[in-house]
C-alpha cells in the first residue's frame, strides 16, 4: 500500500477545507470499502481526511415528519433506531441484509452511499478497466458480466452500484446534503448516482472534494407497509444479484400509491418509473403486477451471460408487490 497522511477533520468546513487545499484526498468514513480498494492498489490517496468525528452521527426526527440521517451514523444503527424500522422498513431490511454484523457497525451511511463497483475487472489492477483507467476498455462486456448490468450501461461500462441501502434510499426518494467548495447544496437519490455513458469513472455528479453530511428521508406514510427482498448467490455475506425495494398502497382493491427500485441492475438505484406509472391507479393484481414489470423491464439490454437477470427481476418484483398487497 502507499503511504499516505492521515487526518482527522473536527468539522465538515475544516474538512472540505482540507480537501480543497491539497491533489488526492479522500474522506474516510467506515474504511470499510476504501482500506480495502487501497490495499488492492485501486485507490492511491496522498491524504485521508477521517469524517467520523465531525457530529455527523444523528438520527433526528424533522418538522415535517421525516427523518434526518447523519451521513457519519453507522450503518448497524441506522438499521435498529425504532423511527427508521417503524416507518421505512424496507431501509432497515437493506442495511440488514448487506454485509456482516462486524462491518455495518464500522460502515456510515455516507460511505455506503459512494461504494465503487463490485465488478472483478474494477478491483484487480492487472486488468484494463474503463472505471479505474479510462480508455483502457471493458473486459466485462465480452468477459465475466455475470452479475453485472442489463438496464441503462453503455459500450464503456456495464458495471451495477454495489449499495442496498442505495436502492431504498431511491424508492423513499431521499435527499443528500452536501457540504462543498462552494458551500452546502443537495441531490437527491435518484439523481446522486449516474448512468456509466463514456465517463465511467464518475460514479455520481458530486464534485471533487464534496463532502455527504446527511441524507433527508421524506414523511410518506405509505412507506410504512415496505420490503426490501434480495436475492443473491449464498444466503448471507453476498452482493445482490437482484433486489427489489417497495412500498405499496391499496384501497378497494386498487393501487393508490407506490414506490419501487431495483438494485443490482444498473450503474445506479433503479427507480422504476414505467412501472410505477402503470401501477397507480391498477387493479392490486398479480396479472397488472407483472405487466408493470413487463414494462418496466422493456428497456433492459442484458449481454449473454446475464440475460436470467430479467426474468429474474420479473418474479421477484410482481413477488413482492403481491406480497404487499396482500398484507391486512
Ligand atoms: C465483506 C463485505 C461484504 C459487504 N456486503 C455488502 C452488501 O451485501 N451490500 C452492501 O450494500 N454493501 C456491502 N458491503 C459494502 C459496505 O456496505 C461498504 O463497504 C460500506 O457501506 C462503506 O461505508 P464506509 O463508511 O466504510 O465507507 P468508506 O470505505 O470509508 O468510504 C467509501 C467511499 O465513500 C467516501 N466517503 C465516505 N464518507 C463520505 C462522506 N461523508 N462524504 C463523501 N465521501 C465519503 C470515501 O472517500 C470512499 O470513496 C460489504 C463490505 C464488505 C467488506
Ligand atoms: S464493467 Fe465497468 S468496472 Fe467492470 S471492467 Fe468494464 S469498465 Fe471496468
């Protein structure tokens, strides 16, 4: 590994101040994924500004009804405060089902928001990789892509976001708080991540130096009746191969209101819009369930090894919104 000067930042100005002084800082929250791409040789910062001491590690409740997450809580935490696992279930059920006790008591929310790819290609440095050296090529699209995009990649990159949390954050329709050069700003989620298109090395539209300092979730009641269903390779300790986040309302029988992304899919969390129009208003039946997806999931372009994918994402969405329809 290459050494590198760590510092420890007590405010987010101090540490945005940090950032902009000096060529190839990095924020440490976690260092869950970053040590680990550091000692790859993915990642080769001169300095790591330490952003888990900056009173960043809050869960407070808003006027309105919402929640405000403190980019710097842990992510075991998020997962058990009573408010996130009462109202946003299918948050509390992605946390919980990403990574391992030991990691999600170390990983903040704001590391688990900006995650690099899980593409093998990205992680070995022997190996060309439009996302770690641009216009070296892609081996994923004529190699192992397996596991990777069959929605929105391009010729340059069909690598997936790796983030669970990411993909409920997207359908509650959260937004980011963001403390910059220029001062404080906000994206929201979907709107943080970024389809690959012949930048794959931008994972998000955040500016260097952009520090995350809190993530909004919005009142909406209808998030109270939500699920989080993964599917992946082994029954724990494994990355999606494809998840759905969703929340349903029904009355008379008919979809008043929805929220539905996929993970595991695409470059970024995959809110469902097509979908989600074609379901407000239909009948709360497994045939208007499954047209939706069909709809939804006429834009998917998978690549050979990984056409299962769209089948798959299929059943598992019309699963779980039957599921949701279903409860009293
Ligand atoms: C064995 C293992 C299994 C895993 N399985 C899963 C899984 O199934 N599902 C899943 O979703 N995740 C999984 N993960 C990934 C894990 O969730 C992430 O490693 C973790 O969430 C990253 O958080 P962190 O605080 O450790 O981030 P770090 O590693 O510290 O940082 C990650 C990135 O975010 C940047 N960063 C950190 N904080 C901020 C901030 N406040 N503002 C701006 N930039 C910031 C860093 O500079 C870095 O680029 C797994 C990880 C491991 C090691
Ligand atoms: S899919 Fe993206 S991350 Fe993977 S090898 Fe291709 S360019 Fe690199």
């Amino acid at each position: 590994m290459r050494p590198f000067t760590y510092r420890r930042a007590a405010t987010a100005r101090s540490a945005v101040e940090t950032a902009a002084g000096s060529a190839g800082v990095m924020y440490l929250g976690g260092g869950t994924n970053l040590v680990d791409l550091m000692r790859l040789g993915v990642l080769e910062p001169a300095t790591l500004v330490d952003v888990t001491h900056i009173a960043t590690d809050a869960i407070e409740e808003r006027p309105d009804g919402g929640l405000r997450i403190g980019a710097g809580v842990r992510n075991g935490d998020l997962a058990a405060h009573p408010l996130v696992r009462a109202r946003y279930p299918m948050l509390a059920e992605a946390v919980l089902s990403g990574a391992s006790g030991q990691v999600r008591n170390m990983a903040t929310v704001g590391g688990n928001l900006l995650q690099r790819t899980r593409c093998s290609y990205f992680q070995d440095i022997t190996k060309p990789c439009n996302k770690r050296l641009p216009g070296s090529g892609c081996p994923a699209r004529t190699g192992d892509h397996r596991n990777l995009a069959i929605l929105g990649h391009s010729d340059s990159c069909v690598a997936t976001q790796p983030s669970d949390m990411a993909v409920a954050m997207a359908a509650l329709g959260v937004v980011v708080h963001i403390e910059g050069a220029d001062g404080p700003r906000s994206l929201p989620i979907p709107g943080l991540h970024r389809l690959p298109g012949d930048e794959p090395d931008r994972d998000t539209l955040l500016r260097p130096g952009d520090l995350i300092t809190a993530v909004d979730l919005p009142a909406l009641p209808l998030a109270a009746r939500s699920r989080y269903r993964k599917v992946r390779d082994r029954a724990s300790f494994s990355f999606a191969v494809v998840s759905v986040a969703a929340a349903l309302e029904v009355s008379g029988g008919v979809v008043r209101d929805c929220r539905v992304a996929l993970g595991a899919v695409a470059h970024v969390p995959w809110r469902v819009e097509v979908a989600e129009a074609a379901l407000r208003g239909a009948p709360a039946t497994e045939a208007e369930f499954a047209r939706a997806a069909d709809a939804e999931l006429a834009q998917a372009r998978p690549l050979p090894l990984n056409a299962y994918k769209v089948p798959l994402t299929r059943n598992v969405l019309v699963r779980v919104l039957s599921e949701l329809a279903e409860e009293p």
